[in-house]
C-alpha cells in the first residue's frame, strides 16, 4: 500500500487508482488516516525520515497480509528484524526498500540550571527553558519547553524534551532561558509570547555530543547574543542536559514452533501451511505482528526461529492469535486452524514438551462456536534474551574510531587543473575528497575520544619512490595519526605536494592496515569499534584480494565505507557492499560472518535530499551490534551520573 516516502513527500494507494499524495514539511509530526478494501490504516510519521504504524485494523476476514498475497517470505518477528526499537517491520522494510536503514531513537532532554542571573527587582527569577533545533541554514524549530519555575536561579525543570536521535546526523540544539513574567504565569506556556519575557541566556550543541559521553550528560555555559560585546565577559549560569532513551523492553523471546497433523486442502500435493501471529489492539481487534515462511507439501512443519519483542507484543502475559493457513498463489489462503496464547503459556508449552490442539470457528446462526481439530501446535524451543542498543554501548564507555584513506591514482587528474578531482580552490569551496571527509568526520568526532585518526594514502609515488598503496598521510614512517579534522585536511593538501600520481587502484593494503588496529584492540580488550572511510576515483583492480580482506575484517570491529567521485563505473564496488543478500566470498570458499562494506556513489546523493553522510553511515549502527552480538559483548554498565562541562 505504501508507493513512495522520499524527501518528506508520501504517496499511498490502493489496490484501485485512488491515490493520496502529500507534501510534508522537514521533521514534523504528521497523523492520517486510510481506508482501503481491507484494511483501515492509521499512520503517524515524522518527516522525512520515521515512519511508524500506530494500528492496523481488519475489516473483513480476507486474507490481506504485509507482502502481498503471493509472497511467501517470513515478515516481521524473523532474526533480522528484532531489535530494541519496537518498530514495524513492514515499514521497516518499504523504509529500507527505498534506501534508508538509519538508526532512530527516541531520547528524552532533562534540563536544570545554575547561577542564573536575577533580574527581578523584589524576588529571584522565574525560569523556563525552550528548545530548538538549528538547520543547516540557521533556521530554528521548536522542540519543546519547561515549566516555569518560581523564584530559583538554580532551577530543575520536570517537563521533559523529546527527541528524535539519528546516528547519520549532526542534529545541532539551541537552548534558550527565560525569566518569565509574573503576569504571563499561566498553564499553557506554549501561548507565552517570548519577546514579553526576559532573555537569561542560551547554549548550543550537538545532541551527538550529549549521548556519545559515557555518562549522557553535559554542562554548557549560557551566554548572551542580545548584549553588547561589552557585557559578554558576564557569567550568566550554566545549562545542564541529561539525555536518556525512552524506555522499552530489551527482551526478546526466541520461538521455534512447529505443527503437526495438518488438514491437506491440496489435489495434487500437500498443504503448504504458514503462521500470522497477531495481537490484540484496545478496540479487541487483533492486528498482524508477523508471518512465518511458506513450507511447501508439508502436513508436520517446522518453521524458523521467530523473535518476538516483549514491546512488540505488550507484556508476556497479553494474549496471541496464532493463525495457520495453506498458502495459495491467488491470495486466499485456507485457515488450517487457530490457538489464543500467551508467551508465558507458550513458555510453558516448551517447557511440558505437550502440544495445544488447533481449533477452527464457525458460526451456527447468530452463534459462534469452535470445532477442535486433531492438528496441534507444538513449540519446539522457547528462550529469552536481552538485546542492549547502540546508545548502551555508548553509555558503557564503548568508540567509534574514525580512519580514512584517500586514492592517489592518476585518473584523479593533475592536481594543479581544475578539473582534477584533487583541485584544491583557494577560494575555499571543499572538493569532493575534502567534503567527504568533513561531511563523515563530522558526525564520527563526537564518538571518537582522542581525536587522533589513522589516515592512509594509496596509489601514489612518493618522491623517488615506487607506488606505495598504503603511506601513511602526514609522512611519518611510523605514526599514521593525525589530530582531528583539520589534521586530516592539512596532510591531505601536504601529501598532494610530495607524491606523484600513479596506480593502479588497490584497496587490499589499506584494509588490511585498518584491519591489524583493530584487531589489537580486540586482543587488547578495548571497547573500541573502527569505522574505514575509503574514497576512490576508480575501479578497483584488485577485486578478489579485497574480498578476501573484507573476509577477513568480518570477524572484527571494522566497518568500511566507500565513497566513489567522479564519473567512473562502480558496478564493482556494489559487489563489495552486501546489501542483496549475497555474501562476500573469499578465494579459499570462506563467506564474511557479517556485512561490513556501505558504498554509496558520491554523485547520487550529493544533489538529492539524503547526504552522502547519512547514505554512508545508516548502516553502520545495525553493523555494530551485529558485531557485539555475534560474539556476545555486552556493554559496560554506565558510571554514575555526573555532567561533563562543554
């Protein structure tokens, strides 16, 4: 139903030509409602990157589910879909389908305040705090704000902010206080017009900054745009945020379930049965939460692990609707029978190793009634774990380590002419390398402690030299590190000064560079993750060598993005980036245990609405947890909380 979601515009239709087609402004909270043949839809989303189904309710029996009635793919509750968000998997996957896997979490903003100036004559002041956030153009939007609080300088507010997190993105906050006047005292703040009221301060930061420190908090200093430079020596206070996720459950339970003694609806074969489990709504209705894959000719089936979160289906004592049904290319699909369990009743179905007989309903006039079939439900395995987030491993004290390497060949073009991809203009307008650079590092800083990032070459000739296709960029022999962002910009511009441009394009020294820091971290036991930015004019030459470097680096805490310039091919390169499903192989048949490759070409996104930042990075949080997941590291539990002044 769902046709297209790209910059904030959504499109929806129907089976027929109805259409619906509306134009949303950025990061606003938009709720409407569908009515289709089937299906009654209510959809909130913030544009343009979250969308969520809030409910799903069916109108007639039908035999309408998520994918089509001739698709016979599990959906939603299969190992790749269960996380901690509590988000729906089929708008998961159309969000996916289109391009976007970003991590989005809801975070809530606890502010409090101190040494404020007073400015009322006969009391102390009467605080509140707004929130904005700030484009790229300086534009603000409001997000939200406190209560007043009377008579303080050092108040604690009780309102809290909420937010939305994106990994990809450098979301950048405003933070306004106010001394409110004693006649504008009133319930409804929001109708407060602020120009009556008297500016205290503000403070800004990136919400990067709040939830990457271990402890997701900070102290900033408030000071004054509306004062003379004269007066900006004064102190006016200090703002302090505390950032936490909104809370949802990590558990996940894992079922296995199996049926036997089916009814055969076939001719000429066997049935071919398949699972919906549903939940109840409020209203009683009962909603689709997943669908098990189509097992073809089979009367005793035994399908994939499901994973089911404990938010996904309210609470382990809510009741379920396991439906079976015999899967028919028409889109009418045969119920084969039906239980109504709980997961702690199917817990304890795992656990007694019995089986609970399928029913079918049917109706004698205006009265319902059941027919209990020999077929049963059996659950083979029933198990629970706790699944942590991204923002856990921050808060435990976890990094993200940036490294970047740049491609020196000669298809690059003669640095000096600007038409080379390498053209440094004075003027100051970045080239495609530089504005990659900072676009990514922007984003990765924040989680990066030190700030001290390897940074390579590859493809060039030193000054009487043969072609190296690992240097380290500054010219030590020793240390590939630079200090930060503008580090990496000075030895980028120095390095075009003292190679030669030559070739061919390799990426497998590079990657293998990246891939010994990580893996002495491993054996080091640091809570550290490596995070490669390759940019590259060109078709690599070493394809196969690559792959097996990539097999390799799957097994550690690597992830590499690839940006390619220019005007090249880069068919190539999507065969590195395992987003269809085929893993990489290696020249000795071993398949990567993970993907770990994002290539995105820097032409497609550069002009469009999604950046080349968040095209590369979306990836990278699902990258990391299938990594800490893999091999069983759990986060360090955070330390107490104490602010950290910015």
């Amino acid at each position: 139903m769902l046709k297209k979601f790209i910059e904030g515009k959504l499109i929806l239709t129907s089976g027929s030509a109805h259409l619906l087609n509306c134009k949303i402004p950025p990061f606003s909270l938009v709720s409407l409602s569908v009515k289709c043949q089937h299906f009654a839809i209510s959809i909130q989303f913030l544009a343009p990157s979250t969308t969520t189904i809030l409910s799903s309710r069916r109108r007639s029996m039908g035999n309408c589910f998520s994918g089509g009635g001739h698709s016979q793919f599990a959906v939603g509750g299969t190992s790749s879909a269960h996380d901690t968000r509590g988000s729906n998997d089929a708008v998961d996957g159309f969000l996916k389908s289109r391009g976007y896997h970003g991590l989005f979490s809801q975070i809530e903003l606890s502010l409090s305040a101190s040494d404020l100036r007073d400015r009322d004559v006969l009391s102390k002041s009467d605080p509140m705090a707004i929130v904005y956030t700030k484009g790229k153009d300086g534009s603000l939007q409001e997000l939200g704000r406190t209560e007043v609080v009377l008579n303080s300088l050092n108040p604690k507010w009780i309102t809290k902010i909420k937010i939305t997190y994106y990994f990809e993105m450098v979301q950048t906050l405003l933070f306004r206080v106010y001394d409110v006047d004693t006649q504008f005292h009133s319930p409804d703040i929001k109708t407060l017009k602020l120009d009556d009221q008297q500016y205290l301060g503000e403070a800004t930061c990136a919400l990067s900054q709040i939830v990457a420190n271990s402890k997701r908090a900070c102290t900033l200093e408030l000071v004054s745009i509306a004062e003379s430079a004269e007066s900006t020596h004064k102190k006016l206070g200090q703002l302090t945020i505390h950032a936490e996720e909104e809370v949802v459950s990590k558990t996940t339970a894992e079922l296995i379930l199996k049926c036997t003694d089916l009814e055969n609806k076939d001719f000429f074969s066997k049935s071919d049965p398949f699972l919906v489990i549903s939940k109840y709504t409020e209203s009683g209705t009962t909603v689709p939460i997943c669908r098990t894959e189509v097992l073809k000719n089979n009367l005793k089936p035994v399908w994939k692990p499901i994973f089911l979160n404990i938010s996904q289906v309210g609470s382990k004592d809510s009741p379920l609707v396991i439906e079976c049904f015999n899967f028919n290319g028409n889109g009418k699909h045969d119920l084969l029978g039906r239980v109504q369990k709980s997961l702690a009743d199917l817990e304890k179905l795992s656990s007694n190793g019995i089986g609970e007989k399928l029913f079918l309903p049917f109706t004698v006039g205006k009265d319902s009634q059941t027919k209990v079939l020999k077929s049963q439900l059996f659950v083979e395995k029933f198990c629970e774990s706790v699944h942590h987030s991204f923002l856990d491993y921050l808060s435990g004290g976890c990094e993200l380590n940036f490294m970047v390497a740049i491609d020196f060949t000669a298809s690059n073009g003669n640095p000096r002419l600007p038409d080379s991809l390498h053209y440094i203009d004075h003027s100051g307008r970045p080239n495609a390398y530089q504005k990659a650079i900072q676009e990514v590092g922007d984003v990765l800083q924040y989680y990066d402690y030190d700030k001290l990032f390897p940074s390579w070459g590859f493809g060039a000739r030193p000054i009487d030299g043969p072609v190296n296709h690992c240097f380290n960029l500054n010219g030590s022999s020793a240390n590939p590190t630079v200090s930060g962002i503008p580090g990496i910009m000075m030895a980028y511009e120095s390095a075009l000064s003292n190679v030669s441009l030559a070739g061919p394009t390799l990426f497998g020294p590079v990657i293998i560079a990246a891939a010994n820091i990580a893996s002495q971290s491993m054996a080091a036991n640091e809570h550290k993750y490596f995070v490669l930015l390759i940019i590259t004019d060109g078709v690599i030459t070493d394809i196969q060598e690559t792959k097996d470097a990539l097999v390799k680096a799957s097994d550690l805490p690597l992830s590499i993005l690839i940006v390619g310039v220019g005007g090249a091919d880069f068919k190539e390169m999507e065969i590195l980036d395992a987003d269809k499903g085929e893993k990489l192989e290696s020249s000795t048949g071993q398949f990567a245990s993970r993907d770990i490759v994002q290539f995105v070409p820097f032409r497609d996104v550069q002009g469009g609405g999604i950046s080349v930042v968040q095209s590369l990075l979306a990836e990278l949080p699902s990258q990391f947890l299938t990594y800490m997941r893999n091999n069983g590291i759990q986060p360090t539990p955070p330390p107490p909380p104490t602010t950290t002044t910015l």
